[in-house]
C-alpha cells in the first residue's frame, strides 16, 4: 500500500509521470485493484491521454463497479474529447453513487455550461455548492451561468467571492476577465488576464482571453463581441432560427425590390448588406487575428494553429484589397470578382484547424483548396468571358461558400 500511498502524493503534487511509475508496479501486484486503476487513469488524463484514460477507468469499474471516481475521471476524459453527452452521462451516475461530492456537481455544471444549458448549469453549481461553500470549480461556473443567464450582479458577486477564498486561482482571474470582456470592459478584463497569465503562462483560456481584449481595443472588433456574445449565448437550434430567418428576410427584400422597378434598387443595396454582415460576422475574427500577427508582441498569444491560419488569411485579404485597388484604376468586372473571392475564401480558410477532430481538418484544407480553384477560375472568367462577373463559374462559387457556411454550423453544433 505504500506505493499506492506514494502515488497519490505524487499525483497531489502534479507529477504524474512518477506516479504512473508507482502505479504500475502496485498493480503488477493488484492487478484488480479498483482504487489503483482510477488513478492511473486520472494521471493518463493529465499528461494528455484521454482515450488511454476512459479504458483504464474502465477497467477500474470493472475491478469495482461502485467506483464513482472512475466515473468521474471518464467525465473529465470525455470533456476533453469533446463528448459531452457521455461526460453528462458519467458524471451524473458518479453524482447517483456519491451524491455528497461537490466537485462531481461542479462538473455536471461546467458540461451543462457547455451545451448551453445555463440554468442546469447554475442549478448543478449551485448543489455543489451546497455541499462545499469553498469549491472554486463550482463557484467559477456558477458564475459564468449567471452572467449568460443575465444576472450579472450575481455573477459578479460569485468570482469575487471565489477570488476572496484563493486570490492566487488562476481560472478565477480568467473568467473575471472573460465576465469584464463579456459586459464590455476590456481594459478591466486585460488585468485580469494579465494576472492569470502571470501565474500560468500557458493558461490557453487566459490566452484566448488576452488575445480577445488586444482585438478589442479596436471599436469594430468590439461590436463585433458583442454580437459573438449574444449568438454565443444562445442554442444551436436558436442560431440555426436566426440565420434562416435572415436567409428569408433576404429573400424577401431581394422579391420585393424586383417588383418595385428603379425603387428597387435601395432594397437591393439592403439585401447586399445582409449579406456583407452575415459573411462579416465569420470573417472578423481570422482578420483580425492576422493583424495581432503582425504586432510585435501580441503575435505570442496566437497558437501556431492560429498562427498558420493567419498567413493564408492574409493572402486573402491582401487580394481583397488589390482587387478594390485595381477596380478603382480599372473599373473591371474580374476586380470585382477577386474582391468577392478575397473575402469570402476568409471565410474556409479562417477554420483551418479548428475541428478537434484530425480528419475534419484535412476535409477543411481539401474543401478549402477546392474553393480557391474555383474561385481563381471565377476571377479569371470573369476578366476573359464576355458575360463577365456574370459567368457561370459564380453559381458554382457561391454554392461552395454558402455550403461551407451551413456545413461548419453543423460541425460547430454538433461538437457540443
């Protein structure tokens, strides 16, 4: 048992190597040893194993079937991967064999965070809680569901006090700065993140937040947040609704200025806006992330996924701009047609690597290629062909944006 003892020592103090080394000569002895193979999992979770993690706790339930924290780390494991009904599913029949662990609420409420679920999420916490006053996971989620569900003095109240209990708590500095970012502060927010990044450099959520608060300083980025925030907050069926819903709207307007003659034409310059916002809406992020890439300092915060992705967004926009430029010199309809093409080919190759999943990457580069074919093909068309921008390479073009533009909320929704 001494060795068994060491390893939680071990894993107590976050080297988990070691304790995998303690571990595995306990269990050439206990080979069964429920307890054991719980935490050899948890210390396969935490050097970035979470397949290897879900088997061994497996194994553990196996050995003892009334081991709620094997299920505990198989939540965890399956939130890495992004599985987050089975994560629910675990956590909760943790939740059933010890319903007196406050962190096993605090996980059920960061899943129900995740999928949106705002009041589950805060109802969850809020058991935890209950439980253990001083449990930082629960008050952490507990109050970023506050702030989405709109109580914000409450959310507020909630991270000061889980600041108040450890001032030194890296991911309550980080979701201060996200609640500061969220109502509009990002000067405050940046502090905050500062802090965070101070005491964990390689804190990715404090990094995403520092980045956020650098592109918020610019007052388009900053409208931008506010919208990402409040799509952000909502269900992916309620996305889905507003985005068919201004499809329609656009269609309508684009009906109606048909019917109105020379009148129409302000209807269509409406219908074009709906159209610039929607595609600006996916586009503002990876541009802006070039431009942080530009900057001499806050390039560090972008990821080196971030970072690639930033070069070929560049080349787009840097076409989109050439292509204004010379349509100013030299009003042609294949300038306008490299402007719609520099623009929106943002729009795939702004999520280059984005999925988690290795083999939708490589259908995004590939969809993403086909794309700029097509669209080199467009602009070329419409400079040679006599029907111009009108030529039946753009019906092909579109398409592909548009598909990719439904197809990605697909990836998007369903990942949660």
């Amino acid at each position: 048992m001494k060795r068994l003892q060491r390893a939680e020592l071990l894993i107590n103090q976050s080297r988990y190597d070691q304790a995998i080394e303690q571990l595995n000569q306990f269990l050439a002895d206990v080979p069964e040893h429920g307890l054991a193979l719980a935490y050899l999992a948890l210390c396969q979770l935490n050097i970035d194993e979470p397949k290897e993690a879900i088997t061994t706790a497996k194994m553990a339930l196996a050995a003892d079937p009334e081991l709620d924290f094997a299920l505990y780390v198989i939540a965890l494991a399956h939130i890495k991967l992004e599985n987050y009904q089975k994560a629910l599913n675990a956590v909760n029949k943790a939740i059933g064999l010890n319903p007196d662990e406050a962190e096993y609420y605090g996980v059920s409420a960061q899943v129900n965070l995740i999928r949106r679920d705002f009041k589950e999420s805060a109802e969850a916490a809020e058991k935890g809680l209950l439980i253990d006053p001083e449990s930082l996971l629960c008050r952490n989620v507990l109050s970023t569901a506050q702030l989405k569900l709109g109580d914000k003095e409450a959310s507020f109240k909630t991270i000061e006090k889980a600041l108040e209990l450890d001032p030194e708590h890296v991911m309550s500095h980080a979701n201060y700065g996200w609640a500061e970012l969220e109502k509009g502060s990002h000067k405050k927010a940046m502090e905050h993140f500062k802090e965070a990044l101070r005491k964990n450099p390689n804190n990715s959520y404090a990094r995403a937040g520092m980045l956020e608060s650098l592109k918020a300083r610019y007052f388009l980025y900053r409208m931008f947040l506010k919208y990402y925030f409040f799509i952000g907050n909502l269900k992916p069926n309620v996305q889905w609704a507003i985005i068919i819903g201004i499809v329609v709207i656009n269609k309508i307007i684009r009906n109606g200025a048909n019917n109105l003659g020379e009148y129409g034409v302000l209807l269509e310059y409406l219908s074009y806006g709906l159209i610039f916002f929607m595609i600006s809406t996916w586009v503002i992020e990876p541009v802006f992330n070039f431009f942080m890439r530009l900057n001499t300092y806050s390039k560090y915060l972008l990821t080196p996924e971030e970072s690639k992705t930033s070069v070929f967004v560049g080349i787009c926009f840097t076409v989109f701009l050439i292509s204004i430029f010379g349509w100013i010199f030299v009003p042609s309809d294949g300038f306008i047609a490299g402007t719609l093409v520099g623009f929106s080919l943002i729009l795939p190759v702004g999520r280059l690597y984005e999925a988690q999943k290795e083999w939708i990457n490589w259908l995004l580069i590939l969809y993403s290629l086909v794309c700029v074919v097509v669209g080199s093909l467009f602009v070329y068309t419409s400079f040679t062909s006599e029907q111009g921008i009108e030529n039946n390479v753009l019906v092909i073009y579109v398409g592909l944006i548009v598909a990719f533009s439904w197809l990605w909320n697909i990836v998007a929704s369903t990942s949660r």
